[in-house]
C-alpha cells in the first residue's frame, strides 16, 4: 500500500533542505528508498510507502532560514502511525476529520471534495500517533464509510462543545476565530454539525469562513460580508503562502444544504 504525503511534486535537486531531511531521517533509524521521477522521495515503513514531497518545506526554509520546518516533517513521519486500533470499538472515540488541498495524493485513503480546491480525509488520532483511514481500514472495523462519517462528525461536536470562539471586533463588525486546543483541528470543526448552534447568537446563518491553512479559519456573518471579504484577501493570501499545510484562498458560505465556495482570493495578487 502506498500513501501520499503533503500533496506536489518535489524538486530533484539536491539541496540544503534535501540534505538536511536525510540526515535527520537517518537519525530515527530511517531511510530514504527512492526519489521518483516526480521528485517524491519515497520511505518504507513496513508494508507502508510514505511518498514525501519537500516542496512546501522548501518554501518555508527559503521564506524564513528556520531549520524547524525540516525537523517538524520529520517529527510527523516518525510519529505517523501505519497501525489503528483493530477494533472499530477501540478506534471510534478518537476519529476526526481533517483537510487537505485536492493535489494531495489521497490513493486509499478515504476522503470527501468539499470545493474544486480543496477534500476531507478521516483520521485516527490515538497515543501521539495519526493515522489516515483508508478502504482496507473501515473493512477490517466492518463499518461503512457513512457510519465512519457519522462518527467523526458526533466526536468533533464533542470537541466542539469544549472549545470558545474568541471574536475580534473591527468597526463594530465581528470576526471569530476558533480557539482548538489541536491548532491543526481549528478548520475541521468548522465541519461539525452543531456549528451552525455555536455561531448563531454571535454570526447567524448562513455564515462565510475562509480556511486558507489547517490551523487558521476566520467567521464572519452574510451581513457583514461585503465589508470582510474586501478586507481580509491579504491575510488569507499570505497565510496560504507561507504554511507548509494551505488549504484554500476561496470565501466558502456554509448553509443547510452544505458548503459553497462564493469567491477566491487569487495567490498571484495579494492587493485583492
């Protein structure tokens, strides 16, 4: 089985970042296989083919010199679990949803388009391990992808339920962002079905977000739409920019017959 890591195509050439990655990598005891045609290195861990692009760590390192963007992919492969719990009872309680950009390499795993841009995957959160769910996962817990689902969704209501909204005001307009304790969980609760209950009394609804890396979001209400969407294209842009886990530039509106995307802040222009 192989399994897509961190969406593109890598660059073939050998560079600081790349060499820098093998060290470290080496360090835990690993190896690198291969690098493919694509540039994707290419990790064994057991029967499991880790397929690593280092494209956005490059982006990062070149932005800022910090070595940590090297240290903290490779903190993600060695604590990336090949393994969930054997039982769908023992697994169920710790199954989320997160959110990956549409040029990640989804093979088997099992994931839902939200917009052009961007899909949700499951996860297995357990023992500072992550797991992405795959087919052969949800065979083996004999469940169905719809009670998969089902459940991912009743567990981010739970850890919804537990974590505020703080609200910035600006000109006596209010935009919220979401205080997760797991910054990298901030963008799929806003998936969870009793959102439309945690923002209403302060946002309303239908109400918009913008999702342009996993740990940032910010909310905003229909009413004040016209006066956020013309005011935050930079943030959005530049968030989307310089993380190593973009999401989307689009404007999504979240109402009761699902999640839309009315507009996109376009990358190449930050002035919009």
């Amino acid at each position: 089985m192989a399994l897509g890591l961190f969406g593109c195509a890598g660059n073939k050439k050998k560079d600081f970042v790349f060499d820098e990655f093998k060290s470290q990598i080496e360090s835990k005891g690993m190896k690198i296989d291969t690098v493919d045609e694509a540039g994707l290195i290419h990790i064994s861990q057991g029967d499991l083919v880790l397929k690593i692009s280092l494209d956005n760590v490059r982006r990062n390192y070149e932005r800022d010199k910090d070595e940590t963007h090297i240290s903290d992919l490779v903190q993600i492969i060695v604590s990336y679990s090949i393994e969930v719990p054997k039982n769908w009872t023992d697994a169920k309680n710790d199954v989320y949803i997160s959110l990956f950009p549409n040029d990640f390499d989804f093979q088997d795993i099992l994931h839902k388009q939200i917009t052009d841009e961007f899909s949700k995957i499951y996860i297995h959160r357990g023992n500072g391990k992550l797991t992405w769910i795959t087919k052969e996962d949800i065979k083996e817990w004999n469940i169905t992808e719809d009670k998969l689902d089902i459940q991912a969704n009743n567990n981010a209501d739970k850890m919804l339920a537990q974590t505020p909204i703080s609200i910035d005001t600006v000109e006596n307009r209010k935009l919220g962002l979401i205080d997760a304790e797991n910054p990298n969980l901030k963008g799929a609760l806003l998936f969870s079905p009793t959102m439309k209950e945690k923002v209403m009394s302060d946002f309303g609804f239908p109400f918009y977000a913008v999702i342009p890396v996993r740990d940032f979001c910010y909310i905003f209400s229909e009413q004040d739409f016209d006066f956020f969407s013309a005011r935050i294209g930079n943030i959005v842009v530049e968030e989307y920019k310089q993380s190593g886990y973009p999401v989307t530039t689009e404007i999504l509106k979240f109402t009761n017959e699902g999640i839309v995307a009315v507009g996109k802040y376009p990358i190449e222009k930050t002035g919009e």
